[in-house]
C-alpha cells in the first residue's frame, strides 16, 4: 500500500474537506493573522494609539482580507479544494466587503473624512488583486505586499494619528518586505503542493552524505518558515499593543 501523501492537502493549514471545516481553511487563518499584525504595527507607531480605532480597522481588514478577499480567491479557480457553492462564496464576498466598507464609511463620519480615500482604496484593491481585473495587472507579487501589508499598516497609523510621519512610512514599507518575504516563501511550497505531480532527485553533501530529495522535503522548511514567522508576527503586534495601551 502507498503511504499517505503529506502533502496532499493544498496549505499545511487546510482541513479535510466538507462543512464547517471549509469555512475554517477560506480564512487561511495563519496568513490573515498575519496581515492584521500590519494592522496593530501601525497602530502602535503612531503618537497615540486608540483602542476602539483599532478595534474598528482590525474588524474591517478581517472582513476585507480574511473573508472577503479569500472567498473571491476560492471562487477563481477553488485553489483550497473547498466544496463551498459559488453562491456562498458570493455572498459572503458581497456581505464582508459591505460590511468592511460600512465600518470604513461609520469611521469617516465619526473620526475624519479624511478616511473615505482609504475606504475607496481598500475595496477597489479587494476587487482588482483577486478578481485579476485589468488583464491581472494588479495581480503580482508587489500589488500583493503593497495591497496586503503596506497598506493596513498605513491605513492603521493614519485613523489613529490623523497623518503620516517618516515612522509611518518606513513601518508600512517593513510590512511590505514582509509580504515580499512571505510570497518568496509561500509561492514555492503552493506549487510544490497543488501543481506538482512528482520530485525526484539526490543532494550529496561535502561528507559523502546523499539525500534524497521529494516534495515533502522540499516543502517542509518552506511551510516550517511561515508558520514560524506567522506565530512571530502576531505575538509581536499584541506585545506592541499591549505595550501601548
């Protein structure tokens, strides 16, 4: 009997599918953990950080990233295997990316409207990056660090500053090369689980070592980096936060 494929699910994240559990693997929990750590960096380098502020703009990106940015992923192609209907995976796109805009809007009127730019950015980007729309052109990996990291780190400062300084800049282009890193990583191990039929090979090492090499050797660091550095992020930014509050 052939032994079980390890890497026979699509992300070291993904459940079994059915139910409940696609709903769980749409979120791609570790990676939209990540990105709302942008959310709470820059939070915490602004001059005060405000507590229902950042509340409001970590609910609004969960909706804009974690739910609807996935759910419109999941319907281009069903990258996760879910077995989620096109009609679920609409509407709850349509219902997260409203309710994530609505928070953006409440936000304008009741602390700046200097915010309603970053509300238009944020849906136009949802809808361009994971629609590919305009031929994909938003689709690479830097629109990915801009829309994905730069982005919620700024946004964040900005509601709670009410402007950008140098700090605001050089945090939001620390969470763009921390995008950057992120794809360097997850783009190999993605083909490596969902595109890959076979691996063959050796590595001979300087002492006569040989190993063999397959794709479950060759995906093992790559996803033992990101969860890593997904853990790592995310209890950074709630020791900053604490830290500030």
């Amino acid at each position: 009997m052939a032994a079980p494929n390890p890497l026979e699910r699509p992300a070291f994240y993904a459940l079994r599918p059915g139910g409940w559990r696609d709903l769980l693997t749409l979120l791609h929990p570790p990676y939209t953990a990540w990105h709302l750590s942008y959310v709470a960096f820059g939070a915490a380098a602004a001059p005060t950080l405000h507590g229902d502020r950042l509340a409001a703009t970590l609910l609004a990106f969960f909706l804009g990233v974690g739910v609807c940015a996935h759910a419109l992923d999941e319907f281009n192609g069903r990258p996760l295997g879910t077995l989620l209907s096109d009609r679920l995976l609409t509407g709850l796109a349509v219902a997260s990316l409203g309710a994530a805009v609505a928070i953006g809007v409440a936000g304008a009127v009741t602390v700046s409207a200097g915010l309603v730019p970053f509300v238009v950015a944020g849906a136009f980007i949802v809808a361009a990056y994971n629609l590919e729309l305009f031929g994909g052109r938003f689709h690479s990996d830097w629109w990915f660090a801009a829309a994905w990291g730069a982005f919620p780190a700024l946004t964040s400062y900005w509601i709670n500053a009410l402007d950008l300084r140098p700090q605001a800049l050089l945090v939001a282009f620390g969470c763009f090369m921390l995008s950057i890193a992120q794809r360097r990583l997850s783009t190999p191990v993605r083909e490596l689980r969902r595109r890959t039929a076979s691996v063959s090979g050796r590595q001979q090492l300087a002492d006569g070592t040989t190993v063999e090499l397959d794709a479950a050797r060759l995906a093992a660091p790559l996803d033992g980096a990101l969860r890593a550095l997904a853990l790592a992020l995310v209890l950074l930014a709630a020791g900053l936060v604490i830290a500030r509050l």
